[in-house]
C-alpha cells in the first residue's frame, strides 16, 4: 500500500498591485511545491519526474535553500528557529517553493512552515531571493491566529530586492498553513501608508508523475518565465518613470530573528488601512 505523503503541488496565481509612486499591476499563473523535508528521499523513489539532488524534469537540490551549503536543511531551519527563541521539537518543516526545471530555478520567495510535534504552526520563515544573487530570510514566531486559522505577522524590511522600492518599508504577512488551498497576502507599507500588495492563490493537487506533466505542459519553462518576467514588469516600471534606487549593503546576518517578545499581536496586524486595493 502506497502511503499518503504531506508533500503536493499547488499551482494557482500569482497578482501585484503597485498604488504608488505610479500604479502598476500584473497577474502571474505559476505552481509551486509543498515539500516536506522529511519526505524528501520518499519523493525522489516514488516521483520518475522529480529527482532530489539529481537532474530531471522537475527537481530539488537542498542547496537551493538555507545556506547553499547541502547540509541538513531542517537542521538549518531549526538552529534559526532557536535564534528566534523557538525551541523545535522535531515537528515537520515544509517549504513552499518554485521546483528546478531542466536543472534551473530561481525563486523571488520561499517558505518554510514550521509545526510542532503536534501540527501546530510555530514559526514561518520567509526567504527571499533578488537578481542579483543575494538571499535574505526573516524568521518570525506564529503567536495567534485569526478567523479561519489565517495567521497575521509582520517586520520591517531588511533586504533589497527591487530597485524600484525604497528600503524604509514595512512588511505585513496574512497566511494560513497550506491545505486544501493556499493564500498568502504580502503587504508593504511606508510612512504614509499602502505601497504595494502582492497576493499568491493557489489549490492543491496531489504531487504524482502525472500532476507535474499536467503542470509543466500547462506552463512551460516556468523558472525562465518568471526570470523574464520580473525584468519586463521593470522595464514597464521604468517607463513609467520610477526612479531607481541604489543597492546597499547586505544585512550582516543571513536571518533577520523576530522574537516572540517583539512579534505584534493578532490583533495589532490585522489592521490594514482602509486605502488598500480589493
């Protein structure tokens, strides 16, 4: 008998909505993978189309994430959660992210959920990767859920990742832990209020050969596609006449550490100004 893995595939829609300085929209259909890290080596036997560490179709490498060393990717995950004042418990961690295709990937933001031994969401650690090669990830505690187990977090932004965005801005996050669909809400605020809101919709498919043809047929050379998408969604930027900014330096540390102490409550986050978009 064939055992029921946590691991899926969830393709769905990708949106931006840019309010200022110039207004700027763009919808995206993309799939990601919910990978378990426990059940990786499981997906690599089950999976001819998936490969862990290997070339093929579709396929993970664990230096992709974390690091970009290949050692143990939960044990990275968890040392972070420790830095963050969250002792694991060697519950699951599963990563929301964009597969190799053909051997290639890049990822704009990847995912880790962090459960506990008994299912809860603990911590979500939100990776973050620009053109230029660099990587950022913001470790934040889970301390309260909304209506509907939707989860509300939030910190101030640490890492440069468009050349059209200012770096005195404010991250708020609305998500649930991915089941039957998910939903992930990203809004940036500066002093005045909503600058941009980014929204990833998407429902779960179960992750067999046959899903990840479906989905490569459906959109193919998604990784490519991404790439070239970002730099033409620039230029329409650009042309618009917003002015560029310049890089700075890397954060020192790899993982900006939100402690639970200093999280906002449920409460606190959920409190979007009135002028965001529909």
């Amino acid at each position: 008998m064939t055992l029921s893995l946590q691991s899926a595939l969830f393709p769905g829609q990708v949106t931006h909505a840019r309010l200022k300085p110039k207004e700027h929209r763009l919808s995206y259909r993309i799939y990601s993978l919910l990978l378990d890290l426990d059940e990786l080596d499981a997906l690599d036997k089950r999976l001819w189309l998936f490969s862990v560490d290997g070339f093929n179709l579709f396929s993970f490498r664990r230096k992709d994430r974390g690091d970009r060393s290949g050692s143990d990717l939960k044990g990275q995950v968890e040392r972070s959660m420790r830095s963050a004042g969250i002792e694991p418990d060697g519950g699951p961690i599963r990563l929301l992210t964009m597969p190799r295709l053909l051997g290639w990937a890049f990822n704009p933001l990847s995912v880790f959920f962090c459960h506990g031994r008994d299912g809860a969401l603990r911590a979500i650690l939100w990776e973050v990767d620009n053109t230029f090669g660099e990587r950022h990830g913001y470790m934040i505690p889970v301390v309260g859920q909304g209506d509907g187990g939707e989860i509300f977090q939030c910190c101030d932004k640490a890492f440069y990742v468009s050349p059209f965005m200012d770096m005195d801005l404010r991250y708020k996050f609305r998500v649930a832990a991915p089941g039957k669909h998910l939903s992930i809400r990203i809004d940036t605020f500066d002093a005045d209020g909503l600058v941009l809101t980014a929204r990833h919709l998407a429902k779960r498919r179960e992750l067999t050969d046959m899903a990840l043809l479906r989905a490569f047929l459906a959109i193919p050379f998604l990784t490519l596609r991404v790439v070239g998408g970002i730099h033409w969604e620039a230029l329409k930027i650009w042309t618009k006449g917003v002015r560029l900014r310049a890089r700075p330096h890397l954060p020192e540390e790899a993982v900006s550490f939100i402690r639970p102490p200093v999280a906002e409550s449920v409460h606190s986050v959920r409190r979007i100004e009135t002028n965001e978009p529909v």
